[in-house]
C-alpha cells in the first residue's frame, strides 16, 4: 500500500452511500488518502462460529458469541481520489491494518450497524487498541451530514454504546438459541422425517410455526402481518422482523408448509404438511412462548443486568425440550 498520506478508512454500510459523502470527505481530510469500506449489517462478512464437537459439550450449553469469517474479506474497499471512487483489491484486515483513522459513517445510526461496526473491527483488528470514531448525522441532510463529519464522535460514547448493547444482547440470545435449537430439535425433526440439515429453529421460525399450529389454509400475508407485527399478550413491547420472506421460505424448504393452491401469485396460501403436522407429537408443547419476542426486547433494553434472566430462560426452554426428547 504505497502513500504518502496517512490513510483515513471511512466504513459505511455499502456502495449506495458513497455519493452521500465522497464530494466532502477530500476538503475536510485533504491531508490523508481516503479509503471506504463497504461493511454490510448482516451476516454478510461474518456469520456465528459453533463449537464443532457437541459430544463434548453439557446441554443446554449457553456460551457467549463466537464469529468466522463467512466469506473472503476482499472487494469491499474502495479508494477515493479526485472525487472519484475505484474498487481495489485490499482485504479489509489490511486496510484497516494500515490505516490512521478509522471512522464509521452514517446518515442515521441504527443499533444493527453499531454492532457490525464493532464486529469488523474485532474480527480485523482483535485486540489491537486503535481508536475509532462515528459520524451520524441522523438524516439525509446534506448540511448536517457535513456538520456530523466535521465533528466525529469516539465510539466509546454513550450513545454509540448504548445501541451496542442493545444489539449484543439480541446476538447472544440468538448465538445460544440457534446452537442448542441445531442440537436439541434434531431428534424431534427426524423423527418426523424431516431431513433438511440446513434447518434450524431460529427464535422466529418456532414461533410463527407453534403459532400456526391450529390454522389451515393460510396466506402470506397472514404470516407476514403475524411476523411484523408480533404483539403477544400484550404484557411486554411489540416484536417485529423484516425477514418474513426469509422464515417463509425456510419452512417451506424444510418441507413443512406447502402451498394449498388456493392463492394468487402475491399471496399464496398454504397448509402444513403431513411431516409438519407429525412434528408437533416430538416438540414439547410447553416450549411455545408467545410472549418469548417481547421478553427479548426487554433484556435488550436492559442489557447487561439482565444477562443472567436471558440465560436462566434459555436453559429452561431447552431443558424442556431435552426431557421431552426422552
């Protein structure tokens, strides 16, 4: 990496925020060579690494989040000169490696890119102590987006810390729920012949399938109204997901709802399968809990005191399933 410019490395979210920024940074920074750094807020770069040999493992075993790359860390930075920006073949780690600055930038700063921020920078630069900073300018403003870049703010601020938190809390329930989910509903998925190996049980696919239960002829929308709106009892917040497309989808790839044909292209209708209407005889029916999202939301909002409550509710959801495994 030849400069003779200290590098600055401007991470944001992905390609489409380039223009929202690349006609300032060069006056504010004029004295570095400026990099951006695509880095998405899914499991995009990074996905969950699970302990490999269950056999040596307690269950229910609640460990906190391990990550692994997902996929080759390159193509994801770019370099900014005369306004212009050209994709490079520099891998993340040595961007970041290299670099001086490094500042995580946003027109708004939602809790998920927070906690992919940090991510990143754990995964490229472990424990190395390199300051960081974030600019959030809370809208697409160009005035305030200038303003929030002219005036950086260190991560270990409050706010910035604050979504953090909210968001590490969701990691670890669903790092713990999703690895004793792959181990302790196998038998149960098995026994009623359900072989995709690729299925798990995540948080939102036990509850939309529990909540479907006693329902036929069922549409999409339906489920999308019943995963975008999750209300609950009523007794703790409303819960909400954007994937309903994607917890859909996995129900119907494992093979328990199918299509009825009762629907239109839009919004198709479906009805379980034999094999999902069977799985319901191997799962414990006293591991449904309507209230399980919202409860979620309030150890986010009350995380980390409240981690030893989520882990006290994990054991105790799983256990149930164990001693129903027989």
């Amino acid at each position: 990496m030849n400069t003779q410019k200290p590098i600055l490395v401007i991470v944001v979210e992905g390609e489409k925020f380039f223009n929202f920024f690349k006609n300032e940074v060069e006056k504010i920074w004029p004295s570095h060579s400026i990099y951006f750094l695509e880095n998405y807020s899914g499991q995009v770069l990074y996905k969950f690494n699970y302990p490999a040999n269950t056999d040596l493992l307690d269950f229910p075993y609640i460990t906190e989040p391990s990550w692994k790359n997902y996929k080759e860390d390159i193509g994801y930075v770019w370099h900014l000169e005369n306004m212009e920006v050209v994709k490079t073949d520099y891998s993340n780690t040595a961007i970041l490696k290299s670099a001086e600055k490094i500042i995580f930038m946003s027109p708004y700063l939602c809790q998920v890119d927070a906690i992919a921020f940090e991510i990143l920078i754990n995964q490229t630069l472990g424990k190395a102590d390199k300051p960081c900073l974030y600019c959030s300018a809370e809208s697409f403003d160009r005035e305030k987006i200038k303003l929030s870049m002219k005036n950086p703010v260190a991560v270990t601020d409050d706010f910035f810390q604050d979504s953090v938190r909210f968001y590490t809390a969701k990691r670890f329930f669903e790092y713990n729920f999703n690895f004793n989910s792959c181990v302790l509903f196998k038998p149960a998925l098995q026994k009623a012949g359900i072989l995709n190996s690729d299925f798990v049980f995540t948080k939102y696919v036990f509850q939309i399938f529990y909540a479907l239960k006693n329902k036929s002829d069922f549409s999409f929308d339906d489920m999308f109204d019943m995963i975008y709106y999750w209300k609950g009892t009523g007794l703790y917040p409303e819960a909400s997901s954007f994937y309903s497309d994607t917890i859909v989808q996995n129900l119907i790839d494992a093979g328990l709802i199918e299509d009825n044909g009762n629907g239109t292209e839009d919004n198709k209708h479906y009805d379980f399968t034999e094999k999902g209407k069977a799985l319901f005889k191997f799962i414990n029916p006293e591991c449904w809990d309507i209230d399980m999202l919202g409860k979620l939301i309030v150890w986010q909002q009350n995380w980390p005191e409240c981690k030893r409550e989520m882990e006290d509710y994990l054991v105790q959801f799983f256990r149930k399933q164990m001693e129903f495994n027989g």
